[in-house]
C-alpha cells in the first residue's frame, strides 16, 4: 500500500480516537450545566415572587392610605351630623358615612388578606432560599470535579495529538491537505474501507475499472460518489466471487443457545428456519426457503413439538442482531427474517 495512505489510515485513526473524548467531556459538562439551569430556574422563581411581594406591599399601602381617608371623611362627616342644616342633609351625610365605613372594610380586608399572601410567599422565598443555597455547594463541588476530569480527558487528548505529529511529520504534506479538506464535512469517515466493492462512506458501488485501479494503484484514490479516501483492507481485496454475501464461505456451525424459554430448541432449529418454516405454514405456501436444507425433516418435527413457544420465539426474534440471523443456509438476511416474523405476529 502507498506509503502516504498507511500514515492516513492512522492519522484518522488517531482522530476518530480523539474524537470520541468529545461526548466524554460533554457528559461531564452536562451535569454541571443541569446544576447551574436549575439554579437559575430557582433564581428565576425567586426574582418573580420578590416581584409580587413588592407589589402586595405597594397596595397594602394604597389601601392604608384609603383607610386613613376615609376615617377623616368620616370624622368630618359626623361633626356635620351635630347641626345638620336640614334632614335632607342628614340623610346624605348618613349615606355618605356607609359608604366610607364599606370603603374602610372592604380596605381592610383585602390588607389581611395580602398579609397572608405576603406570609406564605416569605416561606416559598426562604425555602427557594435553601435550595439555592445547596445547589451552589453541589454546583462547587460538581465544578471542581468537572474541572478536573476535563482536564485530564484534554490532555489525553494532547497525547493523541502528538502521536498524530508523528505521523504527519511523515506524511506529503500535500495529502494531509487534502485529507484535512474532505474531513471539514466527513469527519471520522474521511478515509473509508471498500466493502464489497462500495465506498465504506456512501456505499455506493465502484465501478470495475476503479476498483481494479484501488486495489494496483499506489495512489490516494477517492471515492467518486463522496469524495472520501479509500482503501482496501485484506477482507475487501478479496475477488468479488469470494466477497458477495451468497458465496460466503459458510459460516462455522456454532452451537448457541438463546437464553430464553425454548431457548435451546429454537437454536438446534436455526431462528431463520424457524420463521421461513412458520411463514409457510401459516401466510405463503409458496414460500420454500425452509426447504433448502437436507435437515428440514427433523425440524419440521422439532417445531410441530415446541408450538407453545412459538409466539414468544417470534417476538425475540424481532430484536435479535441482524448478523446473528443473516448467518442461515437458507440464503434469507435478517430483514426479510424479521419482516416475516412481523407478519407472523399480525
Ligand atoms: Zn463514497
């Protein structure tokens, strides 16, 4: 392999390395930053009660101030009420009295119950109070840790970095250009395996004439789709008769047993089996992917015995690993084994 791609291959190593300190450090930020909303929340709540307090004190005043009107009005009223100039008189100054004594109570009353707000907001403020207070400890404390460890996690990353100068001391200067460029917008995919022969980054397949170029050539070769660098690793130079999914070399018959109930029948049945099997039987007779295999007979028989796990069976199958299940040999992948089973579920 071209000397300049090998020392690519490990520069974006050396990135991607770098790279995943990223959300480490943001996961530890991040308690700190919940700490310091939820402080600010309650600073929050806290400036707007300060805010109704002030208010509530204000119209207390003003229905002080109406009290203290009033009463004169009524002092002022009754010393009228001595000589009154004639009964017509009495009688509106009598009516002018009610209406400030009703003005007086009414002032009252609404200052009692302000004063009861007022009493209750004092208790919500002084416990924001405490609250506030102990966010601030945790928030210190939460701080100095974060702090540290992000310190610590930078200055791994410092380590990786001078690794990296290593290898760009190595590297034409031209190629780290071009690699720096593609990975403004590719980021940790900049530089990509061939996987049958398809970009690793856009997975859209090359055509013969430039995979035969990647796997000769002793150039930096990008990929025409995306433009990310490519290379080839020993699994994907293999010939494209040995790479394709259906000529795979069988897969080594590894007894597993699923740890569910059944568990152990459905891995002596193989799990596609057991879904190709049951789709026949139960949605597609002309579905004939079971029959593939010399041993479908005992299965057949192994699954008219287990019936009662079968739903159950189905159900598990639907969150088992795609690579698990594309290993069968009744050349069904994991997709159409799960859709089946999805089927089967209603
Ligand atoms: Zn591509």
């Amino acid at each position: 392999m071209n000397k300049n791609l090998t020392q690519l291959i490990a520069i974006a190593q050396i990135d991607k390395e770098a790279d995943a300190l990223d959300p480490v450090m943001q996961d530890k930020q991040s308690v700190l930053d919940k700490l310091l909303a939820q402080k600010a929340k309650q600073e929050a709540r806290l400036r707007a009660l300060d805010e109704m307090q002030e208010e509530a004190r204000l119209t207390i005043a003003r229905n002080e101030g109406i009290i203290q009107a009033n009463s004169q009005k009524i002092e002022d009223i009754q010393q009228r009420l001595v000589e009154p100039r004639s009964d017509r008189e009495a009688r509106t100054l009598s009516i002018e009295e009610d209406l400030s004594k009703e003005q007086i109570r009414h002032s009252n009353n609404e200052i009692t119950r302000l004063n009861k707000e007022l009493e209750s907001r004092d208790a919500q403020i002084s416990e924001i109070n405490s609250e506030i207070e102990t966010l601030k400890t945790s928030i210190q404390t939460t701080k100095e840790i974060c702090e540290k460890e992000i310190s610590q996690i930078k200055a791994q990353q410092q380590e990786i970095f001078k690794k990296k100068e290593v290898f760009i001391a190595a590297i034409d200067k031209k190629v780290i250009t071009f690699y720096e460029k593609i990975r403004r917008w590719a980021k940790n995919t900049s530089v990509v395996p061939v996987k049958k022969q398809a970009c690793g980054g856009c997975f859209i397949r090359l055509n013969d004439k430039l995979y035969s170029d990647i796997l000769q050539s002793s150039e930096i070769i990008s990929c025409p789709h995306c433009g990310r660098i490519l290379y080839i690793t020993q699994d994907s130079a293999l010939p494209e008769s040995q790479n394709g999914t259906e000529k795979m070399p069988k897969p080594p018959k590894t007894e597993h047993s699923f740890s569910f109930e059944g568990g152990d029948i459905l891995s002596k049945m193989g799990a596609s089996w057991f879904v190709s099997y049951a789709y026949y039987e139960k949605v597609d007779k002309t579905h004939e992917n079971w029959d593939k295999i010399s041993t479908a007979k005992s299965r057949i028989n192994r699954y008219e015995k287990s019936k009662e796990f079968h739903t159950k069976w189905l159900k598990e199958i639907l969150s088992m690993s795609d690579a698990n299940l594309s290993k069968n040999e009744i050349g069904l992948d994991a997709n159409s084994v799960k859709n089946m089973a999805q089927a089967l579920l209603g």
